[in-house]
C-alpha cells in the first residue's frame, strides 16, 4: 500500500520523529491536564455542573486565548520554533505546577481560571508552531501522510494522557492536584525532547539579511501581519473553503461534546465516579475513531481529492449522528463518538494538508494561528448554543438534528465547489 511506503519512509527520518516526539509529549501532557480540569470543574461532588457552567467555563479557558492566537501566528513567524517549543513547553511546567498549588488551596474559581488559562495561552504558541514546522521535515509527497500521522498521533497521545490522568486520579483516591503534577512532568520532558532538533531546522525562513525583530517589534505589527495573513488565506480559496468548513465541523462537535458531558454527569450514572469513567470510555472510543481517520484519510485523499474528502466526513457524519444519537443510550452514543472521532479527525487531516500546500511559509504560522482561532472560537461558540438548548440531563432531539442538518449543509456547500482541490 502507497500509505505503507509513506509511513516508512517518514519513519526513517530522524527530524521527523524528533518533532514526532515532542508532539506526542506535550499533545499526552495536554490530556492530562485537561482531564484534571474537567474532573475538577464538571465532576466534582461539590460542583454541581449546568450546560451553562460548561459553557462559562470554557468561554474563559478558551475564548481569551483565542485573542493570543493573532499574536503567536505573527510571532511564530519570527521566532525560532525550535525554541517556542523548549521555553513554551518548560513554562507549561512551571505554570502547571502553580494550578496544582491552587487546587490544595480550594482557592476561588475564579483565580483557578486564571492559572488554567496560562497554561493553555502557552499551548497556542506550541500547537501552531507544531503545524506550521511540518513541511520541514516531511518531503512534499508525504506530506498527507504525515498529517495523517503526526496530528492523529497527536491526539491520540492526548487521549493516552488522558487515561493516564483517570488511572493516576483513581490510585491517589481523586486527588485532581496530583494529576496536574504529572501533566507537568510531561511538559518538562518535552522541551527537553525538543533539544534533539537543530535551533534553524524548523524555521521560519527567512530573504538572507533580514533581521529578526524583536518582541516588541513583533507585537506592534500584529494587526498589519494578521491582515497580510487573512489576505494571503483569501487569494488561496480552497484553503479558505477547507478552513470554514472545518469550523463548522469544530461547532458541530462542540455542541454534541456538551451534550455527551451532561449524559455522563446526569442521565448515565448514579454519581460523579460512574459519569466520569463513562466519559472515559467515549473518549476512548473516539480516539479509536482518531487513529482509524489516520488510516483511512490519505488513501481517501487520493481517490476523492482533499474537498471529496472532507465531504464524505461531513455527510457521513450528517446521516448517522441523528441515527445513532436520537436514542441518548449509552452504547448508540459510543458508536456516534467513534464515527464523529473519524469524521472530525479526518476532515482535519485533509484541512492541515491544503493549508500547508497552499500556504507560503512566511505566512504559514499566522494562518494556523487564525485556524486555531477558528477552532477555539466554534467550539465555545457551540457550547454557548447547547446551553441554550440542553436540559439538565442532556437529552435535547432538537439539538441532534440541528447538528446533523448543519453538518448536512457544510457537505452540500463543499460539493458545490467541486469534488477535488488537486
């Protein structure tokens, strides 16, 4: 299989599994961090969680640093990514250490949030330079294939941490604190992953002769550089076209997320403990969906284009979602996380993959930063609107076929424009 070929051979090359590596720590790192603040915000026994709450809390871990994203794109594209990857990753250390101090001392929401936030402001910077490092290391034909690898893996290293953090949470009787320290083990252990990489392989790159600006330098053309960016994205439609279609996809999974949070916490289980290991087996299954996205994607990507692509994603997940999620059991809803995680994940791989080809590298990191953007923004953005529309229990039919519709609608959209990009 061509896909097989692909796999060796990024495999056998030595930078790529080095940025291999430091994705799948700090990604495994995220996981676990993540999955403390949920335990510690939606299960709690003493909190008792509404969709609004939800919604509240992930408009304050997600939408302020949403406004960081414009900042890293500008400053991505002047630092040296090598180096945003060991300080970012060892300030996560350092910041998620301080979160854990917060827990012990039951201190306000409020001063918790602020903690989380400077963690997950760092995280910006690190998952954008990630993507826009990419092409550095992997050749021009297999770079599909190592956005089915790398990012996939990715996020399967953070549903790894993830487990990891429900297995360390169980063993040190739900100490959320603990859980928190492991997530900044993790942190430390990938900015040292990320020394095994030259400080110039990553870029960015740079006319001979230009000087690297400054912070301040770089801060103060924030505006000017995102606007050269947005225009750059727009004479390269069908990157834009991916990009808003996969904003849509983000929303819809957004909604159906909080809807899956809710079920677990009230509808599923008789307390905290069961909701929580329920969430951890949907988690689980979608990382199944993640990983089986990895395989499928780039096969699929050669037959149908990077377009056809992402259309069969958002029209599968338009049919079976309502056909699998109108039953709000259990085990109809595992098997709607497995084929959104495909569904998603693959929509991802194509969108990274039309991106990266059709974007200058000079812009490539503001680009990402304005994708991450996009993401941060559809997810609260759907959180904001299930609130609206959950019950307390999670079982709200409208909603699910508000979802599939929306879905069904970016699919008509894209085939419009044509089935293939390449």
């Amino acid at each position: 299989m061509p896909v097989v070929g692909d796999l060796r051979v990024l495999l056998r090359l030595r930078d790529f599994r080095n940025l291999l590596a430091v994705r799948l720590l700090s990604q495994a790192a995220d996981g676990v961090y993540q999955v403390a603040l949920a335990t510690y915000v939606v299960f709690s026994p003493e909190k008792q969680a509404s969709p609004g709450a939800i919604a509240s809390a992930m408009a304050v871990l997600l939408l302020p640093y949403s406004v960081v994203g414009p900042f890293a794109g500008v400053l991505l594209d002047r630092w040296r990514r090598r180096q945003v990857f060991l300080y970012g990753n060892l300030l996560r250390a350092v910041l998620a250490c301080g979160t854990a101090l917060l827990i012990v001392a039951h201190v306000p929401d409020w001063l918790f949030y602020a903690s989380a936030l400077s963690v997950t402001a760092v995280n910006r910077f690190v998952l954008a330079g990630l993507a826009a490092s990419l092409p550095h290391v992997a050749g021009a034909g297999q770079l599909v294939t190592a956005n089915a690898l790398s990012p996939t893996a990715g996020t399967l290293a953070a549903v790894a941490g993830g487990g990891l953090a429900f297995l360390v949470r169980v063993l040190a009787s739900g100490s959320n604190a603990l859980v928190v320290l492991v997530g900044a083990g993790l942190y430390l252990l990938a900015g040292l992953a990320s020394l095994r990489l030259a400080v110039g392989l990553l870029g960015p790159d740079h006319p001979p002769g230009r000087r690297h600006p400054s912070v301040a330098e770089g801060l103060a053309l924030t505006v000017r550089g995102m606007a050269e960016g947005l225009r750059h994205l727009a004479a390269r439609r069908d990157a834009a076209r991916a990009l808003t279609a996969m904003t849509l996809m983000r929303f819809c999974y957004g909604a159906l997320f909080v809807t899956l949070l809710m079920l677990c916490r009230y509808a599923w289980s008789a307390d905290e403990a069961d909701g929580l290991a329920l969430l951890g087996v949907a988690v689980g299954v979608s990382g199944a969906g993640f990983f089986a996205a990895a395989v499928i994607t780039p096969w699929a990507v050669r037959r149908l284009g990077t377009l056809g692509s992402i259309t069969v994603c958002a029209a599968g997940a338009a049919v079976l979602v309502p056909a699998l999620g109108l039953f709000f059991a259990p085990g109809p809803m595992l098997v709607a996380a497995f084929v959104l995680g495909l569904a998603t994940q693959g929509a991802k791989i194509a969108t990274d993959t039309v991106v990266q080809s059709r974007v200058d590298d000079e812009y490539r990191g503001r680009v990402f930063s304005v994708y991450d953007v996009l993401f941060n923004v559809a997810f609260v953005g759907a959180a904001a609107v299930a609130s609206l529309m959950l019950p307390a229990d999670g079982r709200s039919p409208t909603l699910i076929l508000c979802v599939s519709a929306l879905y069904a609608a970016t699919a008509v959209l894209l085939e419009r424009q044509g089935r293939r990009f390449t």
